[in-house]
C-alpha cells in the first residue's frame, strides 16, 4: 500500500524537494505550512498547482510548531507512517536577534511534536532535521562521534532537539533518527544563506543592477553539498530496520572568500571588485570550520555526494541568472502593455 508522510517545514529549500521525491516515490504526502500575510508557498506551488491526479496525493494543512494541540490533531487525523521534522527558524544570524522564538519553534517545537506522536498513539517513523551547527566549536572533521559545543541559540536549540529524539527513542521505544545534516545549498536556497546571497548578488552585478555585495567573515570554512541530493538522505534514514543517527557530508570545506571566487569566476567577474565588508553580517561567536565525515552514511545507507562546491556554485549562478533574466523579460512585458 503507498504510503504517508508529514513534512514540517514543507515551503521551506528541503520541504520542496523532499515533497517531490516522495511524490514520485508514490507516497500520498501531507504539508505542514504556517498561516501568513504573504504567500510563502512559491517552492511548492509547481507541485500544488500540477496535475489534478498529482494533487491528489499532496496536501497542505494550517498549523504551526508552537501549537501542540493541532500537531495532535493532526497526526490523528493523518495517521503518517513517517513524519520529517523540516521546520524550523533556521537562520543563525538571526537566532541571536530572537533566542526565545528560536527556542520554542527549533528546540520546543520538537519536543511537541514528539509528544503529538505520543499522544496520538500513532505507529509512525520521525525524521528529525539536526545540523551540523551543533558541533559549532570543535574541529574538524565531525562526525556521529564529535562532541557537540554549540555557538549560537540555533544550535542550543538543535541540540535540545537532537537529544529529545534519542530519548524518546529510548524512553518509549520510537524510530525516531537524527540526520545530522552539513550545509546543502541549491537554487531554492533562502536569500539570505551567504551561498545564495552570493549567486543572487553575481546573477543582479552581471545585469548591471547592482555593483557591490556587502558581506561578513569570508574566512568560515563550509562543507556545501547540493540539497536534492541530502533529502534522499533523510528518506533512507528511515527504511532502515533500526532508528539510529547519521551525519550527511561531502567531506570537502570550502570557506566563504572561495565560495564567492567560483560563484564570481562562473559568470567571468572579479568578486574583489565587486564585495565589500559589513560589520552587520558578522555573529557574536561564530562557528569557524564544519566538515564532515560522512563515512557512517555511505557504509550503512549507502549514500554518497555527488555534487562539490565548484559546481554547486555554476548550477545556483546559472539558476540566478536565468530567474533574473525571466523577471526582468517579465517586468519589460508589463512595462510594455
Ligand atoms: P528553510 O528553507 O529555512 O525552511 C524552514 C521551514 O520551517 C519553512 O517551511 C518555514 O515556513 C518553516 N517554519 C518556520 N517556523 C515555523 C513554525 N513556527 N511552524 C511551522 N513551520 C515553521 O530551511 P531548510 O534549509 O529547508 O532546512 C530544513 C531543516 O533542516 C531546518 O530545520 C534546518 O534548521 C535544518 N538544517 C538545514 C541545513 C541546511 O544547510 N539547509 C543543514 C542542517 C540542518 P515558512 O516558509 O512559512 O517560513
Ligand atoms: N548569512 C550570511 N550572510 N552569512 C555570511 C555572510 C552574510 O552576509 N557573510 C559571511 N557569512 C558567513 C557566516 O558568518 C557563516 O560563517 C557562513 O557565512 C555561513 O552562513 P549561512 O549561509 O548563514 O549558514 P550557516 O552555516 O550559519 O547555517 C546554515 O547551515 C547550518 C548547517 O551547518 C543554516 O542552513 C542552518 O539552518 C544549518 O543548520
């Protein structure tokens, strides 16, 4: 019979793509979204919006991860065989303008919704989206054996969510794994990650909209994967026989300086022309260096990276490039009736 999953965080960069793979893995797959003033569905509405036989099978529900009770009401009403925990405030720079938000949506959060599996007394597998963030002052490379030393509110609070899921698989008995994921990247990244930043900002220099990127420490080293091929991750994770957690990694740390080098030297410009150094992007404790050591992965689900941060760069430069030029030839048409 197929199957059923919940996605928090389903309009998010992983929610997308994780939505398309199950879709075309035949699961009927339900997504959490949060009420807003604006739409926040743009990554999704390809998806909503497509073949009715499609649609079918992809359903969206209002609820948020600071309601407990409509997270019960949800999982009864659903009934998953598998829920993934995508959603999340996940911007660290930002944790640290709002530590007490960042602590009930991505440590609490988790918490209830664990609890909601609980309460509904549902026999459901969780995903649970841990980062590589968690390791935040120790060295490289980590892996499932590194311990954590968080730098932000973000990665207290993914640490809390981290240490939740093993004990309720502990406690009473639940599949529920930790993906411990390094930063993956693609051209659904939110605007404000420094990759996208990045290629947004070479893609608008290239048009001659803008000329300068104002960025902050260009010397944090990053271990860039490409996100589609990372949500195949959280899926295997959960056909296993037994819960258990796994770092996903390419194992290559690229810093922030070279990622803007590729990204520049794609669309043949030079990034020391064109960036410039903002105080305002820097974090009160920063995180220096993740790369990880996704060894545990490949032997045990059989996963491995395909894709590097050279090419990362080209395919979110190219993607920029061609959304830019399809808005600009947008806006033209408008202009014109
Ligand atoms: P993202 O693009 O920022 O998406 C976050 C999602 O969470 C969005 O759908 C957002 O909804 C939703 N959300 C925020 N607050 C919520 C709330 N109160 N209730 C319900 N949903 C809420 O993040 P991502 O890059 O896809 O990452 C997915 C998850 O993996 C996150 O938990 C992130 O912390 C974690 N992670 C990411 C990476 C990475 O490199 N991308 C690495 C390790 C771990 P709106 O669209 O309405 O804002
Ligand atoms: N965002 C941002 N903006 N970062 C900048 C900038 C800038 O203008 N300038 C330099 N950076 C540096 C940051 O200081 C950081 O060291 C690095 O670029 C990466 O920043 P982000 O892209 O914001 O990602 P992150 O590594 O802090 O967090 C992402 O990856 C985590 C996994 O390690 C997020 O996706 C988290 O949700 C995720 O858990």
């Amino acid at each position: 019979m197929a199957k059923t999953a919940l996605i928090t965080g389903v309009t998010g960069q992983d929610g997308s793509y994780l939505s398309e793979l199950l879709l075309d893995k035949g699961y009927t797959v339900h997504g959490l979204i949060r009420r807003s003033s604006s739409f926040n569905t743009e990554r999704i509405d390809h998806i909503y919006q497509g073949p009715e036989e499609e649609n079918r099978s992809f359903l969206l529900h209002h609820a948020d991860l600071a309601d407990g009770v409509a997270l019960v009401n949800l999982l009864r009403d659903i009934r998953p065989d598998e829920v993934y925990n995508l959603g999340a405030q996940s911007h660290v720079r930002v944790s640290f303008d709002a530590p007490l938000y960042t602590g009930d949506i991505t440590g609490l959060g988790t918490v209830r919704l664990l609890e909601a599996v609980r309460a509904s007394g549902i026999d459901t597998r969780v995903y649970q989206a841990s980062s590589s963030e968690m390791f935040g002052a120790n060295p490289p490379p980590q892996n499932e054996r590194t311990p954590f030393h968080p730098r932000s509110p973000y990665s207290v609070a993914k640490v809390y969510s981290y240490w939740s899921t093993v004990n309720y698989r502990e406690a009473y008995g639940m599949f529920a794994v930790n993906g411990i994921l390094f930063n993956h990247e693609s051209p659904r990244r939110g605007e404000t990650f420094v990759t996208r930043k990045i290629t947004r900002g070479v893609a608008r220099i290239k048009a001659g909209l803008q000329t300068h990127l104002h960025l902050g420490n260009l010397d944090a080293v990053r271990d860039w994967g490409y996100a589609p091929e990372y949500v195949e991750a959280m899926w295997r994770m959960l056909q296993c026989d037994a819960p258990d957690d796994y770092v996903v990694a390419t194992g290559e740390g690229v810093s922030v300086r070279q990622f803007l080098e590729y990204s520049f030297a794609h669309a043949g410009l030079d990034w020391r022309e064109h960036v410039r150094y903002d105080a305002k992007y820097e974090r009160p404790s920063e995180v220096d260096a993740l790369i990880g050591d996704a060894t545990k992965a490949e032997e045990l689900l059989g996963w491995k990276p395909v894709v590097r941060s050279r090419e990362l760069a080209g395919i979110m430069v190219d993607a920029d490039i061609r959304q830019l030029s399809d808005q600009l030839a947008g806006a033209a048409v408008r202009v014109d009736r």
